[in-house]
C-alpha cells in the first residue's frame, strides 16, 4: 500500500500571507492540499478578525481544497517557550478554545480540527477538545480521532519558528522523509509562514514532498486521510 501526505502550514497573517500564497501555489502545481493552521491571535497584537485580506484568502483556498486547522487562540498571552496549551487544566482549555471557537465562526472559517501550537496538548486540553466540539487532534507523535477514540501514529518533519535549520538539519529532515515515504507510511511535514521566506528551508520541504510523490504518497489533509485497511475521512 502506498502511503499519504499531510503538508501544513502556520503563523499564517498579514505580513507571511504573499510568502504562503507562493507555497501553496507550488503546492497546487503539484496537486498537493494544504492543511493551514489558524490562530485567532498572534504576537505583536495581532487579530484574525482585523485582517479581512487574510480571512478572504483562507476561504478561496478552503473552496480549493485546502483544510483550516485551529492552532491556538492567543499564543502572544503564553509565557516564554511554554506551548500554550501545553499545560492548561480542562477548564482553562475549554475557555480558550470556547473563545477561538467563537472567532473562527465569526470569520467564517469554523473547524472541527485543532493541533496545539509546538504540537503539545496537557491531557486536560485533549479532555477538553470534544466538550468544544473538535473531532480531531494532530499532536508530535500522532492524529487523534476523538470521536473514534482511536490514535495514527505518526511524528512530524519540518521546521518551526526559532528552530535551528543549518544544511545538515534541513538535508536529515529530507532524508526522514524519504524513509517514511518508501515505507508507504504517513508522512507529515510542517512549516511556518516567517520561515517560507528562508530558501534553503523552503526548498528542503519542496524536495521532501518531490520524493514522497515520486514513492507513490498520496496527498491528503488533516480530517480527510485515509484509513488503514479502509478508505476514509475523519
């Protein structure tokens, strides 16, 4: 059986939005789907609500095809290298999630996905998530079904922001990827908007989602892949 590929994209907004544009057109080139990971609210006091160009951009490419991911509500809030939900109890995560719920329908862009920032969850966040009305959790080992109670195990290739990305770091990543390609396993990659604008990372996410395709990958979207041993969505 051949494999899939996920291929998200975050820290989506005003100043990363050309950057991300021109990714995912070399994304649509290749007939690959993206799945874009949306916060309310960022650093530097920005708010999805106030950035009408951005909300208009992620739902012409959800009508393409493209998945929305809740990816936090107020990461600038989170204390220093602390994920935001990594160690929230239930009650604080419904809260939050309550509230990013709320701006994601009011901007028309509601989802039933969520993948925590740093892709870190308390258990108490992952409590939370279905009292909110999620379906699905991606975190670093793996996506949850939270409806089915069920977990794929899979961890994720890519780069985010602060992390480090000299010529041997960013040749690994493409050569993991390669192995979880030729295995005929899920392969999912990972990159941030801010760092799109560094070629050689750039590139090296190109060239890893070149050689998944070349193994026979099918592309997918987080809610939408396939099933071992059946075919389907979650």
């Amino acid at each position: 059986m051949s494999g899939q590929i996920i291929v998200s994209v975050s820290g989506i907004r005003d100043v990363t939005r050309d950057v991300v544009d021109g990714f995912a057109r070399e994304m649509d080139a290749r007939e690959v789907p993206l799945s874009l990971f949306v916060a309310p609210r960022l650093k530097d006091h920005y708010r999805l609500v106030q950035d009408p160009a951005t909300q208009e951009w992620l739902l012409e490419r959800r009508e393409g095809g493209d998945a929305i991911v809740l990816h936090g509500y107020d990461q600038a809030a989170t204390k220093r290298r602390r994920a935001e939900f990594e160690r929230l109890p239930q009650h604080e995560a419904r809260l939050r999630l309550l509230a990013a719920d709320r701006v994601l329908e009011e901007t028309g862009l509601r989802t039933r996905l969520f993948a925590p920032p740093r892709w870190v969850a308390s258990a108490g966040a992952e409590a939370a998530l279905p009292q909110a009305g999620f379906r699905l959790m991606a975190d670093l080992a793996g996506i949850h079904d939270l409806v089915a109670g069920t977990v794929t195990k899979s961890r994720v290739y890519g780069f985010g922001e602060g992390a480090k990305a000299e010529s041997w770091g960013r040749r690994a990543m493409v050569m993991g990827a390669s192995r979880v390609a030729r295995r005929g396993d899920l392969l999912r990659l990972a990159i941030t908007g801010p760092r799109l604008a560094e070629p050689g990372l750039r590139q090296a996410v190109l060239d890893a989602v070149d050689i998944a395709l070349r193994n026979g990958a099918e592309p997918a979207v987080y809610g939408r892949q396939r099933r071992r041993g059946g075919t389907a969505a979650a």
